[in-house]
C-alpha cells in the first residue's frame, strides 16, 4: 500500500478547505437530467423495465439544486449531451484535487464518451487534466473519496487498483485502497460517505474484512449504517460543512449525525436511484 508523507501536498490544502467549509462558498458541478433516463443495465439497481419518470426526475434534481444553492454553494452547469444519460452523475467526471483533476476513464463503453466532454469542461476551468493510461479504470470522485489529508480509494468493480498508486505517486498523498465487495455497492460512494475529517458513514458488508478492518482503523469515528438505509443510499450524501443532504427516510443515520451536530436535509431521489445514483453522484466538489 503506497504512502507518502504530507508536506504542503494539496491534499493539505484539501484538508484545510474541508475544515474551513463553513465559511467558503462550496463549488459544484452539476448536469441538467434533460438526457437522463434509464436506455441500458451497467449496475444491479438499473432495469429496462423500471424506468424513470423525466418529469418528477427534473422535479427531483431542481429540488436538489435549489436546498445546495439555499446553502449558499456555487453551481456550475454541464450541458448534457445526448446519448449520454448517466452524465447526470458528475461525481464520475473525475477527481478534482487543488488545481488538477485526474479525468475518469470508464468501465463501462456506454459512458465512455462523458469523458471527453468532462475533460473540456475542466480544462474550461483551467484545470490540469491528468488521464489514465488507456488500461486503466478510474471513475473518479464516485471510487475516491479524502477523510482529511488521506484518500480512501475503491477499486474491483469500476476502478482499478493501479489508478490508486498513480495518484498517490503524483500527489504525495497516502491512499489507502478498499476492496469493493458487493455488486450493488459498485461505487466508493454507494457505501462510504465522509463527513468530516474524522467522521465517515459507511455500510460494513460492502467491503471485505480487510477493508473494514481498514476503516475502522484509520478513522476516528466510524459510523456503520443499517442495511435498509444503505439500500436507501444514505451514504451517498453531500456535505456542506454541517449540513448534510440525502435522500428521505433514513432516521437510524439521521439520529446518528444529529447528534453529531450535523444539520439533515432530506429530499426525494427516487429518481436517481433507479440509475443506481442519489444525491452526492449527482454532484461533484470543484
Ligand atoms: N448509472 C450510473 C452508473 O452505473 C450511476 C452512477 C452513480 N454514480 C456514483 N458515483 N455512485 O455508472
């Protein structure tokens, strides 16, 4: 497992943004779900014969939209394109760290062409676009995730274990990588949220024993989540320093981070979830 030392390395800037959250207008990057829709099965929650209704879909996403923008973030958007409807999940665009990002290259062909759309979009921005070399899977923010300075990096079923030590190589960072156990927690973001630098929610059977025993080792507080709430997506939220955003009926966790001191907002994305997706994919941190 690679780990390198952090000396003014941008996951500490990272670490320092994460801390000073409060105070700093938060950056997103969304896409409009005028594309969105269910046309293909790449995860176990898609089904033909389930599709999304576009119109409470779009009801969903504003409602999204407006709580984040109540919360005072600042918005980007990506025009969707068509014959992409997965491009609704920015979360897989990449991974944004400082002023590079390393592009996501996907598993699947149906969303191989986000990518380069994404890769304008942020060099639009001035980012420094790292790719990874062609045989290698990364599908960015959705499989990687930093708890202060470290990133917790998944890999099996959409990212490879090989893109974790580049980053780490090219950073300076510690990865820890986690294997990802069940088919319907495909991504690091299905079953892992961080909500603080010491906080995270995460669903144990999703990983294996070694990546539990990982987590719980190198994370102060780690809080474990019922089965019913993580197939509800509870760990796919966003968080806006103590402002938490996830999908309704989740109370068991909902208790939990109050407690904490965190503030919920809850908001259907039934939607979403169809596609195997829910508030936090929906979005991704600039
Ligand atoms: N249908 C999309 C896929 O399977 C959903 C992506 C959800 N993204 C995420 N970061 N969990 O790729």
């Amino acid at each position: 497992m690679p780990s390198f030392s952090c000396v003014n390395s941008p996951a500490c800037w990272l670490h320092q943004k994460f801390d000073l959250m409060n105070n700093q207008k938060v950056k997103l990057l969304m896409c409009p779900p005028d594309q969105y829709a269910i046309r293909y099965v790449i995860n176990p929650w898609m089904k033909l014969t389930r599709p999304s209704d576009p119109a409470r879909a779009d009801r969903q996403w504003k409602n999204l939209f407006d709580i984040l923008t109540g919360l005072n973030c600042e918005i980007d958007l990506i025009k969707p394109e068509k014959g992409l409807p997965d491009m609704v999940f920015t979360a897989n665009a990449g991974l944004p760290v400082h002023n590079r990002v390393f592009l996501s290259r996907f598993r699947h062909k149906e969303r191989e062409a986000e990518a380069k759309h994404f890769r304008k979009w942020f060099e639009k921005q001035g980012l420094n676009v790292i790719e990874m070399p062609p045989d290698i899977f990364f599908e960015g923010a959705g499989d990687a995730l930093f708890v202060g300075n470290t990133l917790f990096a998944a890999y099996r079923f959409r990212s490879d274990i090989r893109a974790h030590s580049l980053i780490a190589e090219t950073l300076g960072v510690q990865v820890l990588s986690l294997e990802l156990a069940k088919k319907r927690y495909y991504h690091l973001d299905t079953c892992f949220a961080p909500v603080s630098s010491k906080t995270v929610l995460y669903y144990p059977p999703a990983f294996d024993r070694y990546g539990q025993k990982v987590i719980e080792e190198n994370i102060p507080d780690p809080i474990p989540v019922p089965k019913n709430e993580a197939n509800r997506f509870v760990c796919n939220a966003i968080v806006i320093g103590k402002d938490i955003i996830m999908h309704y009926r989740c109370p068991e966790t909902v208790k939990l981070l109050t407690n904490r001191g965190f503030r919920i907002h809850e908001t259907n994305l039934s939607e979403f979830i169809k596609a195997g997706g829910s508030a936090k994919c929906l979005t991704l941190q600039i």
